[in-house]
C-alpha cells in the first residue's frame, strides 16, 4: 500500500476507533469529537485550528447536516480543511485564477 | 505526532513530492497528476474509483477552477473523496437525517 493510501486508510480508522465507543457507530457524538480532538490534535501546526477547549463550537461547525453528530462525509472535510491550514502554513495560499469552485473559502 | 496528523502531513508530502517536479511547484500538472496517480494509487480499493488510464478525465474532474493544473485545495477535496469511497465500501452510505450540506453527493 503506497503512503497516500496507508494516509486515507489511517483516516478512515481513527474515525472508527472514536465512533465506536457509543451505540451510533458510524458517527461521532459531541463526547467522542471532543476525546478524538483531544488525543489526535495534538501538534501546534493543528491546534490553533481546533480548538479542544470547545468542542461545542467545533462541532457546529463540522456537523453540517445539523443532527448533532459528525458523520464520515463531515469529518473528511474536515480533515481536507485541515491538511489545507497545513499545506497554508508551508507556502502561503494559493493563487486563484479562474472563479470555480476550487478557489472558494470554505 | 499522533497518527491522524502524520496521516495530514504525509498527504501534504506526497503532494509536494509530484507537484515540484516542475516550475510550478505549488499545482499539480497533467503529467506530475499521472505520475502521483500511478505510483501511489495501487490498491484494489482505490484504484476503481481513480483510473490512471484516463488522467484527462480524473484531471477534468479534480480541477475545478479549469485553469488546467490541479491545486492543493482541489486535491484535498480529491482525498476526501476517496476517503469516503474506501469508508463506503466498509460501511454502506451514511444515512442522511437533515437536508444539509453534509448530505449533499459531490
């Protein structure tokens, strides 16, 4: 398996390891966000993103489908949106030529 | 460095690995896009959902502001996409509760 796809399938497992803990498995509850931010997020290059110390806003944020949990679509955009800060951080943001959709902010 | 933020930085890396190949060594070109795809997309599992036979058409799909090169926000979105597809095959769909954006098929 190539680095990119050991990265996604890592992705995908810490996902389940935190949504597991309650009965709705294939999705992360307020509690279980906030344990998975608190024990994954852990780097200064990530923290100031996410912010442990409130889960609730993190969660209004990430849960775009308003049913109070993260499910995985949510949470892959969320991991997108993080690896962008990363990738930001590095070399500053990109330049946006055209108008599609791939220059909007979030 | 906990295994979710490896997993964030190892996408940035492999990112830079195929797009500094060239002048432009923020984006990702057509061939720099072949080459990524080829070399690190090798499992069964991903490899049905990208095709490294048909670049043109995954290039046309991942470039949403068509300026022809492919940045890191429209990959980005590019491994989310593949993330959910890998958790699909695990999972099954997520159910969709709300009308919200999380529910939305890309």
């Amino acid at each position: 398996m190539s680095k990119l796809e050991k990265a996604i399938v890592a992705i995908v497992e810490v996902f389940e390891e935190y949504a597991g803990t309650d009965d709705q498995k294939k999705q992360l509850s307020n509690a279980e966000l906030g344990q998975l931010i608190k024990a994954q997020i852990t780097s200064p290059e990530f923290k100031d993103k996410m912010d442990s110390d409130n889960i609730k806003e993190v969660m209004e944020e990430l849960d775009k489908n308003h049913d109070g949990e993260v499910n995985f679509r949510e949470f892959s955009q969320c991991i997108a949106g993080l690896a962008r800060a990363y990738w930001q951080k590095k070399h500053g943001k990109d330049k946006c030529k055209g108008k599609g959709k791939g220059c909007q902010d979030k």
